[in-house]
C-alpha cells in the first residue's frame, strides 16, 4: 500500500512537471518553439541599415534549417537617428518589460545606452552589441575594425594624391564609437603624410541631405583648392559628390572616399564621382550577429569578440568582379520596422 502511494505521488509530480514545460515553453500548435529577438538600429533610414536588415533575416532563414523545431520571431526597432538615443533607450526598455529572448543592438550613443544594456544583461537576456558598439561588456561584441578601415580608406587617398593635397572630412555621428574609431584610423594615416592638409571637417549626421549642405558651403569658401573628400559613410559621401557637380566640379576631379555600399553610391563609383568605398559588409555582419544572439539564448557557447574583415577600399575597376551579396540586398527590399 506505502508503494502504490508512494508511485501515485510521483504520478503526480511527474505530470506537474510536464504541465509546467508546457507553460513555460512558448510552444505553437506544431510544437515550434518560438524565440523572440529583437533588433535595434539607430538609423533605418540610411541604406546601409536596410541592407543590414537583410542580413537579420538570412540569418533567420539559416537557423530554421540549424533548428527546425524552433522559430524565431524578429522584432525591428528603428531609432529614426543617432541623435535619438532617449528613444532607442526606450525601446530597449520595452524589449525588456515584452520578456524578448535576446538583443542585437546598434547603438546611438556608445555610452548613453550602458545602464539600459547592463539591465537586460542582468536579466539575463543575451545582448550581442552590434557594429556600433556600447561601451559595457556584452554577451558578445561584432564589428568591424574600425580603426583599420579608417587607415586603409586613409591610406588610399593618400597614394591616390601622391601624398599631397587638401583633404575635407566628413566624420559621422559625435556619440558613435564606430565613427570615432573610424575618424582615430584616418587621422593617423594622414600624420604619416605631411603633404596632407586638413582643411575643414564636420561631425555630422549620416543622409545624404547633410552631405550636400555641407559641402555646398564648403565649395563656396574653398572651391577650386578642394582635392579630396573623406567620407565615414557612403550615403554623405553621394551628397557631397551632387554638391561637387553643382557648384561645377566635374567627375573624378575631387577624389571622395566613402565607406559602405547602396546603390547610388555604386551608380556614383560606376560613373567617376566617388573614387572608392569600402564595402563594410552589412549583411554578412547582421547574419552572423543574429545567429549568435540566437546561439547565446540557446545555451551555446559563443565567441565574445569578432570583427569582420572586409575593409578593403573597393574602386571602379574593382568592382566588376565583386561580389556584392554581402554588402547589398536585392533590388526592391525593404525591411518592415515597429518603430
């Protein structure tokens, strides 16, 4: 009698344990497993973010093939600006409080977004800290190397003018550590250039709007004394090349650098008003950052640090053996945001 009772008690406990599986695990009616990641960007609007995106969803498509008895659910947060780092704070928070799985985050602002990253870490929601990178340990950091690309971009203007010449900068974002990083690698290059002058810079937002503004006035103080333009992203790079051929500048006659892929700036390095760009590889860095979010919610184990290594500058000629799959969606994409 003590063994039967002793076997209905473990009958029991048993069946409370599964019980309780079934509610804590977000199963649906196939028994798909559903993770909610959530994805935050600072500036949708920019090419390279929307590339970007492509890469988070080719990274979804390769985990249901890893895990076909899980779905993740990808949650799109747009700050509307690196200026907006009060919102983006306020969209991680209510990540937070929705109970999201794991996060990606692009930073606004390298330190404003600390306190807010450390309270979803301390809630143990895996953060993989992404391109622009906040200033906290993270589960997991990717990017490129920014200080490099600053170099090399740098490095190519520089043999490009025979290591002489009047250059204008066009930094990025103050608060972005990416743009920093990239800004620290340029100066150093040019040091070793003293040919090289610094005749004007910005730090500045990163639409194409702003790098025409500033380089119209540019053009009027400087004119023709202006013989090179570095850019810290592409889109800003096309709008000082459309302010160059306003103010009667012909192609290819101020050499522009940029950095990133979109189409236009591509039509613009096809036809001689941008001279090169380095890549960046967008996707490949957004697909590998929400693969391993997911790896991390997963138990894995998952490298804390990893940059890319695509930072080499890419001209005219080179880029009709590229292979752009990395760097650019296709033609007509665009992602879905939540905000």
């Amino acid at each position: 009698m003590f063994k039967k009772f002793s076997n209905t008690k473990k009958s029991i406990a048993k069946r409370l344990f599964v019980y309780m599986i079934m509610i804590l695990l977000p199963l649906n009616a196939s028994g798909i497993t559903k993770v909610n990641i959530s994805v935050f960007v600072p500036d949708g609007g920019n090419p390279y973010y929307q590339n970007k995106v492509f890469g988070y969803y080719q990274g979804v498509e390769l985990l249901k093939v890893e895990y076909p008895n899980h779905e993740v659910e990808l949650t799109l947060y747009n700050a509307g600006s690196y200026a907006n780092k009060l919102k983006q704070i306020n969209q991680i928070e209510d990540s937070i409080v929705k109970g999201v799985d794991a996060m990606v985050v692009t930073s606004c602002d390298s330190n404003a977004l600390i306190q807010v990253v450390e309270k979803a870490l301390g809630k143990s929601i895996p953060v993989v800290a992404d391109d622009v990178l906040v200033n906290t340990d993270t589960t997991m950091k990717i990017s490129e190397n920014s200080y490099r690309i600053g170099i090399n971009s740098a490095s190519y203007m520089a043999r490009k003018l025979n290591g002489k010449g009047n250059v204008l900068l066009l930094n990025g974002p103050s608060g972005a550590g990416l743009f920093i990083e990239r800004n620290k690698g340029m100066r150093d290059e040019f040091k070793r250039y003293p040919g090289i002058k610094i005749l004007d810079e910005k730090w500045n937002k990163t639409d194409i709007m702003t790098g025409r503004r500033i380089t119209e006035d540019w053009a009027l103080t400087y004119g023709k004394k202006i013989d090179a333009i570095w850019s810290t992203n592409s889109a800003v790079a096309t709008g000082a090349a459309d302010a160059l051929k306003d103010a009667g500048f012909s192609a290819g006659e101020v050499l522009i650098v940029g950095i990133d892929f979109s189409d236009l700036s591509l039509k613009y390095l096809r036809d001689g008003w941008i001279d090169g760009l380095i890549p960046a590889q967008p996707i490949k860095l957004a697909r590998v950052a929400l693969m391993n979010a997911f790896h991390a919610y997963m138990g894995k184990k998952i490298p804390k640090r990893v940059y890319t290594t695509d930072d080499v500058v890419v001209n005219k000629e080179d880029l009709k053996s590229f292979d752009l799959s990395d760097a650019v969606a296709p033609k007509g994409w665009k992602p879905s945001w939540k905000s």
